[in-house]
C-alpha cells in the first residue's frame, strides 16, 4: 500500500500515459516509478502555501503541471 503522507490526505493523484509513474499531490508534488517499486523519484515542495488541488504528467513524464490551491499552475520539467 502507498502512503505519501502521514499527517496530511492526498488531494490529486494521476498515472501518466505509460503507466509507469504516478503522480501524488497534497503538501507538495511527488512522482513514484512503478519500476522503482513505487519509490518517490522526483519531489517537489514549492508547490505554494496551500498544496495542490490538482496535477498533470506531460508527454514522456518530462514535465509535471501542478495547480495549486492559491491559483497558480506551475510546470516543473525532467521528472525521469
């Protein structure tokens, strides 16, 4: 079982195309690869004040679109 956070819910999560990541929001950003056995592979935490209400994997899991809940999307690249 994946348990991103202990104290805080995820608010989003979504596989990219391929199936191989998936992508995990709530205090910040996280990708997990299903060929690291479900290991985070990229973190990020400036996802603003708030958290994500929302995110998307681009083409190849090269970038990672995240909204946040102070409105903003940010685009964060090379998540492989």
């Amino acid at each position: 079982m994946l348990t991103p956070y202990d104290t805080q819910s995820c608010a989003c999560a979504a596989f990219d195309h391929s199936g191989l990541y998936l992508s995990v929001g709530g205090a910040d950003a996280r990708v997990y690869g299903s060929k690291q056995d479900w290991a985070v592979v990229k973190e990020w935490a400036d996802v603003g004040k708030k958290g994500v209400t929302a995110l998307k994997a681009g083409p190849d899991m090269r970038s990672l679109l995240v909204g946040g809940h102070d409105h903003n999307l940010r685009v964060f690249g090379a998540a492989k």
